[in-house]
C-alpha cells in the first residue's frame, strides 16, 4: 500500500542511523520498514484519537525491541543515540498524520531499549 501522506512519503527515515557506520544499514533498513508499515496501519485503520494511535506505535515499538537481536548480531545496539533518533521518527509521523498533542514517550512507552 502506498504512503498517501506527502509529508510521509518524502522523509527520510532514520537518516542519523544511515549516516552513523555503528548502525548497520540492512538492520537500518529493518527499522525503517517498521516505520513505513506504521504509516501504513495508520493510514488504513485510521485511528479517531490518541489512545487508538498509541495501540499502533506499541505494536511497532514491539517490532523494534525484535530487532535489538539483530543489532547485536551485527556487532550494534540500539543505545542513546539510537533511541533518540527512533523515539524523533515516532514523535515525527504522529504529528505528521494530526496528532500534535501525542506524548512522545508514549508512543514507545513498550520499548525495552
């Protein structure tokens, strides 16, 4: 499915990590297909409210704790800067589908990283 919002479809995701040789980029490249199918789930399901949106960045913060494993197997690890610069991605595409008011932390309240 692809991406209708114009503000979404022309942001490069995760382009610290990109930038930065400790994060691999097919690990990078995983992380960022969390996001665009995040984007996608909320473009299609369209969540009425801030609890609904929460539910959808829980279920994609899941998928980035899973790729923790793979960070480690390639010799990285989803540490400070890291997490800065997810935790910015999820507080990027919630403002960017209307939801101004989410709470960045709460978008990745279920990290384990």
């Amino acid at each position: 499915m692809p991406i209708t919002n114009q503000q979404i479809a022309e942001h490069p995701f995760l382009q610290g990590m990109y930038r930065d040789s400790y994060y691999p980029d097919h690990v990078v490249d995983q992380g960022r297909a969390v996001l665009l199918r995040l984007c996608e789930r909320i473009e299609a399901e369209q969540p009425a409210d801030l609890s609904a949106l929460y539910t959808l960045t829980h279920a994609a913060t899941e998928e980035f704790n899973l790729l923790e494993a793979e960070f480690d197997a390639a010799g990285s690890e989803i540490e400070t800067v890291a997490r800065e610069y997810i935790a910015e991605e999820f507080w990027f595409l919630a403002t960017a589908y209307g939801f101004k008011d989410a709470d960045i932390e709460e978008l990745i309240a279920t990290r384990d990283w």
